[in-house]
C-alpha cells in the first residue's frame, strides 16, 4: 500500500526509519523486520509528527488505519531516540468495540473477548478520557455483565458513550501519548537519564497478535542472560491467554526452559519455544547486543513484537561485552565503550544488593564506594578494640584527622558528619578502599555521649549496627544483604583490552604498602605520589616526631630524625621492592606540624610525660605553634626551607632504600616531588640541599644511582610560573586539590557544609573538588602545562588531584596534554577505561 505522508512509515527492511528520527523502538522494529523475523505489521510515526500531534494537527487517521487489516486490533508504543530515556504506557487492543466483540465472542469465547475489550477501556478511561480509575473499581472479572457494567461505568462518567470507531480511538490515543510526553513529570524524568530537553518522542502503531484464543495462545518475555550476573542463561516467564507483559508479574506464569521448579513454555510448545531460541540468538549476533524479546503465541504461531536492550548490573554489563567481542559479534574497542568507567568500581567492592529493602537512616557524601555493615564505635581506639575481638565495626566521627588512621584502618566503614569528598576521610577512604560516607550533616552525630541520631530521630548507639553505603551516600539500618566484589578472568581480559588502547599513563596515590600492593593489582604504572606523612601516625613514631617538633636545637632535632631515619628507610624499600621497578614518586613532607601535636588534655599529658615536661610547658609550645589558617601557613616547602632537617632526613631514607631495593631487583630511579611551590627560589634552594645528600649518600656507600626531582603544582602562582619552575625540575605534577582550594580559596575541609546548597543552587555545577573545574582551575592547569612544556619540552607532566580518577577530568587532563594521571588505587581500573574510551 503506498503511503503519501513520509513522516507515516511503514516498517519495512527499506523505509527510512531512524533512531534519531523516529526513535531507538522504531529502528529495532524495522532491524527485526529485515531479519525476517515474524514481526506484526508496524508503521512508525516520527518525532515530528507525534510533535504536530502535541501541537494539536493530527496526521491522516485513515492513512495509518488503510495499512493494516480492516479488522486488526491495534497497539501503540513509544520510541524515544534512546530506550532509557523512557515514554507513555502502551496501548494495547485499539479497535476493540462491540462489533469487534461480537466477532471475536465467537472466534475465541466470549470470556475471552470480554477480557481484551474490558481491558482496552479500562485503559482508555485511565489514560486517554483521564477518568477516575476508582471508578472501575468494583468491576473485577471479565464476564460479559462485567463488560456491559464497564461501558456503562464509562458512559456515565465521560458523558458520551465509549467510542466506536477505530480511527477515533487511534486518534485520541495518539493525542494522549504526544501529550504526555511533554509533561513534567515525563521530562524531569528522562532528563535526569541524561536525555536533552528538546529529545523527541516517536510512536509506533502495531498490529496486535492478541494472545488470546482457543488454541495455544499467550505472550511473554525471553532474554538470554541473566541480568544480574551476565551469565549465559534463559530468562523470563511466559502466560498463556496473556497480553503485553503480563507474564512478568502474573505468579502463574510459567518458565521457559525446561525447569525442575515447574511447567515450561518448552514442554508446552516445544517448536514456538524452540523458534523462540533461534530468533533470539540470531537477534544477539545481528543486533550486537543482549535483547530482551517480547513475544506472543497466537493460536500457535510465534510473534516477536519488539526487543529492548537487557537490563544489567555493572557485573553483568561487564560480562556481556566481553562474551560478545570473545563471539566476534563487537569489537573489543566497542566493548570497551560498552562499560560505564564508574560502573567498574561496584565490581571493586562488596555492594548492598539492588534488590533488598534498604531502611535509610541518613544520607551524605559518597565519598568511598562500597558498602560494609559493623557495630557503631565513635573513637578510633574503640575500632581497633573491636578489629582485635574481630567485630566488624562502622567508625563514627564528626570528621576525621591523621589520629584516627589507626581506627580506619580497624573500621569495616566509616561515617562522619562533616567534610567534603576531599575531606580527610574521602581521601584516606577511597586510598585504602573502605566504604565511606562524609557529610551526613542531617543526622546528628553526639561522639561524647555516644549517641547517632538517625535523620528520622531514631537513636543508635555503641554497638548498634548499621550499614554504610559508600556507592550511593547512604546510612542504612541493621545488616542487608550484599553483593561479593567479583575481580575475575573477564575482568583482568576486559581490563588488558583497554591498555592497548589508551594513551596517557595511570598511576596510582599510594602512601603504604598496602596501598602499593592494591595499586600493583589493579596493574597501575608507577605510585603517582606516595605523601609520607600519613607514615608518621604509626604509635612509635608520632612519640619521636613529636620529640623532633619539640627540640629547641637542630642538633636534637636531628638526634630525633636519626630515629626515624631508618624506619622511613624501611618505608621506602617496602614500596620500591613492592613496586618491582615501577617509578614512585615521593612527596617530602607537608602538612602544617601543629597535626602532629596532641589536641585533648590527656593526649597533653602523654606527651608531657614522654618529653618529660610539664603539662603547662607543652600546652603552652602547642599553643605557640597554633595558625589561624594553618592550611595556607608553615606547611609543605615552607617547611622544607626553615625546617630543613626533616626534608634532609627524608632524601636520605629515600637514596639509602634505593641503594637496598636496587640490590636485589631492578633498578629504582626514585622521583622526590617538593610540595607546596609558588616560586622558583623555593626549588632551587631544596634541590640544592637534595643534592647535596645524593652525593654524601653516594660516596658513604660508594654506589651510583639515579633520580628525578620534580615540583607539586598546586598553588596558583606556580601555575603561572611554571616557566621558571620547571628549570629546576624534571617534572610537574599538578595537585589539583589544593589548586582548586587556592583558586576558589574555598576550604577543603569546610566547604562540606555550603556545597550541596551551592550545587542544588546551580552556582556551582559539580562539586569542584570532585569534577574538574575546567573554566577556572583548568585554566590555570593548562597555562601551566603549557608555560612548563615550552620552557622544559622532556618535562613529565601529570595530576595527582583527587580528579584524577574522575572520568570527565581526565578528559580534560589529556587534552590539555598531561602524560599520565594518578588516583586513588581503587579508582586506577575508571581511569584505565575511561582513558581508553577517550582513545577509541
Ligand atoms: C593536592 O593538593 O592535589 C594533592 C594531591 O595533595 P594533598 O591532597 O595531599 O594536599
Ligand atoms: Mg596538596
């Protein structure tokens, strides 16, 4: 039949029918049709026309009636461009009337006609005519008394009798779905799938294959994985005398595989099912993806309606691709764009299962994915007190600080009420890969009394247990079910995959040997910035540090620095031996030394009684040593140049330990990176005195060696002098969290409490510390990668910002030309993909 209006279409194998113009629905269909499979026949209405329809100029009614049989009852669909982005219910049993019912009262019963009329208008009366669907209430059944009532409840309450005409129900439907679309709810919706706002809707208008009948009839949906695991398996539920997706919710509904558990669709109807088999195979070769099939048996004959891509976990979704590239059916290259970067990191970590109940008691930050349950404990000596009775334990605090490593380190998870996701728990969190959320400011958090107040005012306390959830911010109540970490053979394949194809280098951030170990199996190329001073928390050395803090003399400074030598000496040759090789990039020394000093009376008198001092003689030092913005005070290289000793101490652990670890491995030429740079004088002088303690290390031991000193970029003005800067250095390593801090002067440990408001507000996007400020702090980023390559063109370039597992950021990063970026060890498998994808 020749159809005169282009934007009506006929599906057929050569009509023009596109995703972008009449949707991802319509373009299945007409791929399923030139597969030759038995597709009902479909014809498409593009995005366009269902737009005029909106707009009140409906296409030719008969056009679209004159493709289908006279008597054919009909479905509509949505087809929006991308299946996700979601639509208007579909209409099934368009043309359903009385002398429709009459016709079909004798071809399938009465009973069964009943069913699809009364169906039909109780959709009609909810969806198009928007009545009251109460008002069907008391009418269950499909008798045909219960039909007559139905028509009756109608007519009363729509004031015109339920219509007869095909073409008017066709109309009215087509009208309400064009509708629809445009309504809020619809778009608030698909926008947050990330449709545009202007996305389009198309429909599809279908004869129906009914699924009711005398002989075997019914309907149901096939895939053939599961969705949860990716695993090759038969899935989905088929109902005989059933319409649409019935199946799915019906419990009578039986299996398709043979089953041990009941009937199946194969004992059944062994040739539809098998039919079913072969369709849905060659649907996964031809259409390169897993697909869900909705299909119908009308009086024995097999109907395939529509197929849509198969729901998955990130396990799954990982799984899939793999299994169809290993076929041949997609290139590696597209199944590496198949597997959302952020997916990989559920696959990292336990996950509480998608399908339990979740009792949510707070919400925060998610700061570090994954989730872990364990009893509450507000202190960190109550964590490590649980970790030895081997309780799993949840630690508690208002925020963290460098005292309470230990305890995270004891801790299953963590939760604080303040902080940012570069707040001290983020970061520790997402390094050593424990679920953590930060920022949970609605709850209220009463460490001294021992007291967590749930959102909704439950009261917890020591002992209780609860669950963080680190993916999606969550606090729950009690132990639900979880999901195992999965690290297996598809993963390590899928993961080689993207190696051959990315083009910057990823590192990890990795302070312990623990955390080098995680970053060498999760194949990272190198430790990116290894910040030495998380290795002063250890019991025994915070003593001697705090001793070194307290001397009045560079000589007991340096008797007490010759204590920790050798135990940073250790530290190093752990990591380089661990490294086998790999470069590791140290950062000297930086926070503000005031973190190491005591803040509570007892741990005063600790410290008094072990400098042997009186409590008011140190309360008073401590005191003294206070800043009011210690952040932006005596830290990193400003250390470095008054306190030289420490920097001194640090060098010569770290040459000693590559003379040990270069003795029995490879060679390790070690990376010493200064923090904390805003002028070139300030690099020029420590590398002098690093210099300096190469050669002393090298005569004492009569060994050569090499090694790359290099500068943290992260104070704006060593952007802007990177010129300069890099005269001195071998390489630049862009630390965007203090640059961003710098740039904005935004606290990284405050801004926790405005940020949500900031970005619910839209003043800022994102949350600058978690995605790149590409206007502002990128500018400065790019000024100096570009100002330090021209000055030093064999210049190593790289971040090592907490941004630097994030996806979009290292977008930018490599556009802007850094050679490799470095991330938490835990994020180095969403770099190494999301860097591959930018590749392809
Ligand atoms: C940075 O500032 O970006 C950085 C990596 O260092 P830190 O987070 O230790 O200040
Ligand atoms: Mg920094």
């Amino acid at each position: 039949m020749h159809n005169p209006d282009p934007d009506v279409t006929l599906v057929t194998p050569t009509a023009p029918v596109s995703a972008p113009t009449h949707g991802g629905r319509a373009k299945c269909l007409q791929r399923l049709v030139r597969l030759d499979l038995p597709v009902p026949r479909t014809v498409a209405l593009s995005f366009d026309t269902v737009q005029g329809i909106a707009q009140g100029s409906m296409p030719d009614i008969e056009t679209i009636l004159a493709e289908f049989p006279e008597d054919a009852l009909l479905c509509v669909r949505p087809s929006s461009e991308d299946p996700d982005w979601g639509g208007p219910g579909a209409m099934l049993n368009i043309g359903m009337n009385d002398a429709r019912f009459a016709d079909l009262s004798e071809k399938i019963g009465p009973v069964g006609a009943a069913r699809l009329y009364k169906r039909f208008i109780l959709a009609y009366a909810a969806h198009v005519a928007r009545l009251d669907p109460d008002l069907f209430d008391d009418l269950e059944g499909y008798g045909p008394d219960r039909l007559e009532q139905a028509l009756a409840a109608y007519e009363d309450e729509a004031e015109e009798a339920f219509p007869q005409s095909t073409a008017v129900q066709l109309a009215e439907v087509l009208r309400s779905m064009a509708r629809a679309w445009g309504g809020t709810t619809a778009r608030l919706l698909r926008e947050a799938k990330g449709a545009p706002v202007d996305a389009g809707l198309g429909l599809v208008v279908q004869e129906m294959a009914l699924g009711v009948g005398q002989a075997e009839c019914g309907s149901g949906v096939l895939q053939l994985v599961n969705s949860d695991t990716g695993l090759p398996q038969i899935t989905g539920r088929y109902l005989s005398q059933s319409q649409g997706r019935e199946a799915l919710s019906e419990p009578e509904a039986i299996y398709l595989e043979r089953d041990a558990r009941g009937a199946s669709l194969e004992e059944l109807a062994p040739e539809a099912f098998d039919a079913l088999k072969r369709h849905a195979a060659l649907m996964r070769e031809k259409l390169r993806e897993e697909m869900q099939i909705e299909f119908t048996i009308d009086n024995g004959a097999l109907y395939i309606l529509d197929g849509v891509r198969v729901r998955r976990s990130a396990r799954a979704a990982l799984r899939i691709a793999v299994r169809l590239a290993n076929d041949g059916i997609i290139t590696r290259q597209e199944a590496l764009m198949r597997v959302e970067p952020r997916a990989l990191s559920e696959l990292l970590h336990r996950q509480v299962d998608i399908a339990a109940a979740r009792d949510r008691l707070g919400r925060g930050i998610n700061a570090s994915p994954g989730a872990a349950t364990g009893k509450i404990v507000f202190s960190a000596n109550a964590a490590q007190a649980s970790a030895a009775r081997g309780e799993a334990c949840v630690l508690v605090r208002r925020e963290t600080s460098p005292e309470d490593i230990r305890g995270m380190h004891a801790a299953s998870a963590v939760l604080t009420e303040r902080g940012g996701i570069t707040s001290h728990a983020a970061v520790i969190g997402r390094g050593i890969g424990l679920p953590c959320v930060v920022g949970a400011a609605r709850m209220r958090f009463q460490i001294r009394r021992g007291v967590l107040t749930a959102e909704d005012g439950r009261t917890f306390r020591e002992g209780d247990v609860i669950t963080i959830d680190g993916t999606n911010g969550e606090v729950l109540a009690g132990a639900p079910p979880m999901v195992e970490a999965e690290l297996g053979e598809n993963f390590k394949t899928f993961m080689a995959w993207a190696d051959a194809e990315r083009d910057i280098g990823i590192r990890a951030n990795a302070d312990t040997p623990a955390d080098a170990k995680t970053a060498r199996n999760f194949d990272a190329q190198g430790i990116g910035l290894c910040r030495t001073e998380h290795m002063f928390f250890e019991a025994d050395r915070l003593t001697v540090m705090r001793e070194m803090i307290f001397a009045d003399a560079p000589d007991d400074r340096r008797s007490a620095l010759q204590q920790l030598l050798p135990m940073q000496r250790d530290d190093f040759t752990e990591l380089f031996r661990i490294m086998q090789g790999q470069p590791v990039c140290i950062r000297l020394f930086d926070p503000p030394l005031h973190e190491f000093l005591p803040s509570d009376r007892a741990g005063l008198r600790d410290l008094a009684e072990s400098l042997d001092l009186p409590v008011s003689d140190v309360t008073r030092r401590v005191e003294a040593m206070g800043e009011y913005n210690p952040m932006l005070g005596m830290r990193g290289v400003r250390l470095g140049i008054t306190v030289p000793e420490i920097y001194d101490m640090q060098v010569r652990a770290i040459f000693e330990a590559t003379i040990e670890a270069s003795r029995d491995g490879d060679p390790v030429v070690p990376e010493v990176m200064i923090p904390l740079v805003s002028a070139s004088r300030e690099v020029e002088l420590v590398r002098k005195r690093i210099d300096a303690v190469a050669a002393a290390v090298k005569a004492e031991r009569q060994t050569e060696f090499d090694y790359r000193l290099g500068v943290m970029v992260e104070t704006p003005r060593a952007c802007l002098r990177a010129a300069d800067i890099a005269a001195h250095a071998q390489f630049l390593s862009f630390g965007t969290n203090d640059l961003t801090q710098m740039t904005y002067g935004l606290s990284r440990d405050d801004a926790g409490r405005f940020m949500s408001e900031y970005v619910h507000q839209g003043v800022f996007l994102e949350d600058p510390f978690h995605l790149l400020d590409t206007e502002g702090v990128g500018e400065l980023l790019s000024l100096g990668v570009e100002r330090g390559r021209k000055a030093r063109p064999d210049i190593t370039l790289s971040i090592c910002g907490e941004h630097g597992g994030n996806p979009e950021s290292i977008a930018y990063c490599r556009q802007v030309g850094v050679d490799y970026v470095s991330c938490s060890p835990f994020r180095v498998p969403v770099a190494r993909l999301a860097a591959a994808q930018l590749a392809i």
